[in-house]
C-alpha cells in the first residue's frame, strides 16, 4: 500500500515543507456523450500491425474505433507483445512503477499481441509525469488478440502509477487471454495527501477511480470484441487488495468476484495502520538499541502485531516503510495533528521541548471525532456482494496480519458473507516479496499464491466448484526456492 513499496533501493524520506492548500479533484466522470477522446497515431513499436477490418478476430481490430467513455484523452497502439516481455522495449510500461514488487526469479510470459490504450479521465492534480502528460487519473487498457471473454481490473499498490500491476499481475491473465485494466487511482507519490478538499478525499477518490475505470473498460472490451465481458474480476495487491474489498463491497454488481493480496485494512474504530505504527515507531528504536528496557520494547511491538520471528524484517521496515507511511497517511486523515507542518518530522524525537508532536506518539483514539469521520469515508464494512478471495503473509510487518486480513475475515462472517469468502494465511510471506530474494530460507512469496488463488476464483464462478476451505497455508522447510516461486497448494 506503500510509497516505496518493494522498491530495491527504497529512497529516503522526503523533508517537510509547510503544508500546502489541498488540489480540487474531479471526481465525476465526464459522461459518454460528451467525449473529449484524441486517438494517437500507432508508435513504431507497433511494428507495422495495422487494422485488419471489422472482423473482431483479426490483430487490432476496430482499433480506430475505439472509445473511452469518460476520458479526456486517449492513445491506441497496435503491439506485437502486451506484456512487459516486451512492451519495456516498446516504452508501453514503466519499470520503475512495479520495481521490487516481485522476486527476481518469476516467469515473464510473453506471446500476447493485441491493443493497448494508455490515456487519463479528467482531474486536477497533476502528480503522474508518465508520457508527460503531468496528469492524474491516467489508465492502461490492454485487450489481447486472443480474448477468452473476461477483463481483470486493478488499482495500483502504495501511491504507485497505473504500471505497477504489470509485472505481478498484468503478465500473467494477459497470457490466460484476460483484457486488462489497471489505474494510477487518481493521486500518486509520496505528496498524495495534497489532493482533495477535506481529509479522506485523497483515498476516496481511489476508489471511485477504480469504479470509473471498470465501467469503462467494460465498454471498451464490448466495442472491441463486439460482446461485454462474460466475466469481470477485481484484483491487487496491499492499498490494491482494500480496493477490491471496497469494490465487491459497494459495487458488486460490476465484477464476479475478486483476489485480494493483503489488502489495507480500514475501520473507524481500528485496527488500521493509524493504530499499530505508532508503537512501533515508539518501541522499535528502544528494542534496537539494546540494554534495559529492550525487553519491555519488544513486548510493544508484539502487542501491537508484529509477529515474534519478524525480528529479522524490523531494521528494513523501520528504515524505509513504517516512518514515511506512518507520516503520509496520518497527514491525509488528521493534517491537523502535526499543525503547520505537513507531513510531521521524519524519524522524530519524541519529549523534545517546543518541538511539535511526533508522529511516535500518535494516539489515534485520543483525536478528535473529526479523524474518525475522515477514516469513515474509505472504511470496509466486510458486506461483499461476490465471491472473494484474500490471502495475506504470516510475517507481514507492514500491514500485520492479527490487525488486517484477521481481522477482516472475522467482519466477513459477522456480516453473514462468509459463503462468499475464503482465506488463506500464507506462512512465511511477508508484504514485500522482493525480499524473497533477501532472505530465501525464511520468506515465501506470495505471487505463486495469489495465482493459485485466481486460479480457485476460475473456478468457483466457472464450474461451482469452490475453493479448499481457508487455511494456513505452511512453508514446507525442505521447499526448494524454484518450489516457493512457483507453486502455492491451496489444498
């Protein structure tokens, strides 16, 4: 759900300058008669695949026709690979926006020709540069030559761009024969927070990016193939994951159903992110230093969530993760906490006389009814309305699990939505998975899991034929590191 999430060379926290004025931000789609749409010229990346016609089978077909409802701008080329096997070489991604986010080792598919649309919905703030367009609510439609009828959707993890699914999800439905649709979520960048008028717009407006996104590509993929999707499914992974909860949440009546990669959680009254970085902000520098009191220290941070036997992660997560993310989300739902500051002090000190309140000391039950409020605009209720699987690592120490998906799966079933659900604990994952590459004998990664769990979604909504009931998945100590990155048994 990150800023830096996964990156390989996470950068360090930004200084605070004085907060300035929260951006507009257009949240209403403009509406399907009024199209402002700019169709782009095929990019010689294209490698002379031209429009074959109106038959809908041949490469790129109908490519010239196709439209965006709701954008303000869009851009068709006609490739010879849709995914990143080749379109880095095209200039169709962004590596930089999935940097880190899978392990070295995966299989990158290759072999899937067909359509891609890049382009934007209209908005105000201006924090993705991709293409230089310097606008937010960009979009990546992808629509494979060889289509088996349904569209995968997905918002983007962390404050990452509308690319950062491509590695870790795109790649692999593209060569199921999946269309795909992945969005920027309408703000970016560790300066998220500036966006909107109120607290919680920022987020808020993830969401109805992703509903925006879906209605539109589901248009997209009826003019392209000349039928609607026969199945439309929602996925992603950490703030990705809490967009699909809040998709089949709110809007079930758009997909089939969904996988859910260690989601976010949020809730008015927590656990949320805002109620277990504090401590650990507070007890983890105490614990590192050794001594008298690293005992008791240690005993904080368990309590918070994080699990004994993630001692090795803390250093990492402490240095890159749990400061700057801590900071960020606080200043998007309680700006006022920090008072001209934005953004608070990195890595602060707290008891400084004169100084301003340190983010370490936050306690998110002692705000004012005005904080809930803002977290109530982007909270979960566990009321899904379609089949959903979560699965989340045992040794998540950005998003604990006893404070996440645990947690959300008890809200499922009290919500009587448990027949809709599954939900597999997955032991030695953690939220990064390039740190598989780190620490082979102690991680897992999630990836081969969240495959085998969209698998069992294919499943349960093809053949009535529903997933193993959830469980802890276990890591197998004899597994080979070749075993863990490819397969994930949910039996």
């Amino acid at each position: 759900m990150f800023p830096v999430l996964g990156s390989s060379a996470p950068p360090s926290p930004p200084p605070s300058p004085p907060r300035s004025p929260r951006r507009s931000v257009v949240r209403r789609a403009v509406a399907a008669a009024a199209l402002l749409v700019t169709v782009g010229a095929v990019p010689a990346a294209a490698h002379g695949r031209e429009e074959a016609g109106a038959d809908p089978a041949a490469p790129c077909a109908l490519m010239s026709r196709l439209r965006v409802p709701g954008a303000e701008r869009h851009e068709a080329a006609c490739l010879t690979e849709l995914t990143t096997a080749g379109t880095v070489a095209s200039g169709h991604t962004d590596p930089a926006d999935w940097a880190g986010l899978t392990p070295a080792g995966i299989d990158v598919p290759a072999g899937v020709p067909g359509i891609q649309i890049d382009g934007y919905f209209p908005d105000t703030s201006t924090t993705n540069t991709n293409h230089g367009w310097n606008h937010d609510a960009q979009f990546v439609i992808r629509l494979p030559d060889r289509w088996n009828g349904g569209l995968v959707v997905a918002g983007s993890p962390g404050v990452r761009e509308q690319y950062a699914n491509d590695r870790a999800i795109g790649d692999w439905v593209l060569a199921r024969g999946y269309a795909f649709a992945a969005t920027d979520k309408g703000n970016t960048g560790t300066a998220f927070h500036r966006d909107g008028r109120a607290p919680g717009d920022a987020i808020a407006e993830w969401n109805s990016r992703v509903t925006q996104l879906t209605r539109a590509a589901r248009a997209v993929v009826a003019q392209r193939y000349r039928r609607p999707p026969v199945r439309t499914l929602a996925t992603g992974m950490s703030n990705g994951g809490y967009l699909v909860r809040w998709q089949l949440e709110n809007h079930p009546e758009l997909y089939d159903g969904g996988v859910d990669w260690e989601g976010t959680l949020w809730r008015e009254d927590g656990p949320n992110l805002l109620t277990f970085l504090p401590p650990a902000l507070a007890s983890y520098p105490v614990y590192a230093a050794g001594g008298e009191g690293s005992g008791a220290a240690h005993r904080g941070m368990t309590d918070a969530g994080f699990p004994a036997g993630s001692e090795f992660l803390w250093p990492y997560h402490h240095r890159y993760y749990w400061d700057l993310t801590q900071r960020i989300y606080r200043e998007e739902l309680d700006p006022d906490y920090d008072g001209a500051l934005e953004a608070g002090t990195p890595f602060c000190v707290p008891g400084v006389p004169g100084a301003p309140p340190c983010d370490s000391d936050y306690a998110y039950a002692a705000r004012p009814a005005a904080v809930r409020d803002a977290v109530s605009k982007i909270a979960l209720t566990g009321r899904i309305g379609r089949p959903l699987i979560t699965l989340h690592g045992t040794l998540d120490v950005l998003l604990p699990i006893s404070r996440d998906s645990d947690v959300y799966a008890r809200m499922v079933t009290e919500a009587g939505r448990g027949h809709l659900f599954r939900y597999y604990r997955v032991e030695g994952g953690t939220h990064v998975d390039s740190l598989f590459d780190a620490f082979p004998d102690r991680l897992r990664p999630l990836l081969p899991c969240h495959r085998a769990a969209f698998t069992a979604l294919e499943g349960w909504l093809g053949r009535g034929a529903p997933p193993p009931p959830g469980r802890t998945l276990p890591r197998l100590a004899s597994a080979s590191s070749e075993t863990l990155l490819t397969t994930c048994p949910l039996a």
